[in-house]
C-alpha cells in the first residue's frame, strides 16, 4: 500500500505531462487523488552546498583576499646554498649547487605572514618560510634565511 501511496503522484504528473486539449471534447473526466500522508514522503538528501575538494590547497593564492602583491613580491631570493625563484603566477624553482632546479608552487598561508613551497615531487616535503621583510624569508622550522638577490647580506 506503502510504494502505491509513493507512485500515485509520480503517474499522475506522467499522465499530466501527455494529456491533449480536452475543452472541444463533450465528456470531461476527472479523477481525485488524495495526496499521501505525511509520514509516507521520503525527504530527499539536501544538495551539497560546498564545491567538490580538488586536491588543492585551501591556502589562497599569492595575494588572495589580502594586500600581498604577488607580483611586486615575485623574484630571486638566495643564500649560499640555495637559489629561490618565485614567480607572480604561484611557481617556482629551486636550485642547489649539487642538485638540479626542483620546481613546484607557492601560495601565501592564511595568516598572510608565510609561504608555503610545495614541490612537484612528493617524495620531497613543503618548505614554509616567514616573511620578514619584502627582501627576506626565514624557514619556518630551522635557522635559513633567503635575502632578496641584490640586497645586502
């Protein structure tokens, strides 16, 4: 009794949806169909209202929703054992003297007072450094310091 309550308003609509110009005919028919009590209607689930995970950061890009200017920022930072290159459209390289360029993407964390490094290569771990200054990053967990190439060291 149940999926006949369940079905009758599902037939209905079919059967309204191909139902002709009846006005020129001289019978009129009419059925009533008493609509399912209440407890009998399944809800159905509630749309998704946030936007499928695509595997990407949920860090903003370089000067998302902040005043970081990642093009103003973007450039070559550097000490005696690394070469950093941030581009404006959130890649960039790194470079050992003993290694070639490892390349990958930068994005501004949420505190829009660090940048997060993370490598193409996930065998290799994200790099997080501080910024200091317009011309100076600091790793986060450890003692190196990049200055922008062309500063004073």
């Amino acid at each position: 009794m149940r999926k006949l309550l369940l079905l009758a308003p599902a037939l209905l609509l079919a059967a309204a949806c191909n139902r002709t110009d009846t006005s020129t005919d001289s019978v009129s028919a009419t059925a009533t169909v008493s609509p399912p009590p209440a407890a009998t209607v399944a809800a159905l689930p509630a749309a998704p209202t946030t936007a499928m995970s695509t595997g990407l950061s949920d860090a903003p890009a370089p000067g998302e929703h902040t005043t970081f200017d990642a093009k103003a920022f973007a450039g070559e930072f550097a000490d005696e054992n690394f070469t950093l290159r941030l581009a404006a459209d959130g890649t960039y390289t790194l470079s050992t003297p003993a290694a070639d360029s490892a390349p990958g993407t930068w994005t501004l964390e949420p505190d829009a007072r660090h940048i997060r490094l993370d490598p193409e290569s996930k065998s290799e771990d994200d790099r997080v450094y501080e910024l200091v200054s317009d011309d100076e990053l600091r790793a986060a967990k450890g003692t190196q310091v990049l200055r922008r190439a062309g500063t004073a060291h």
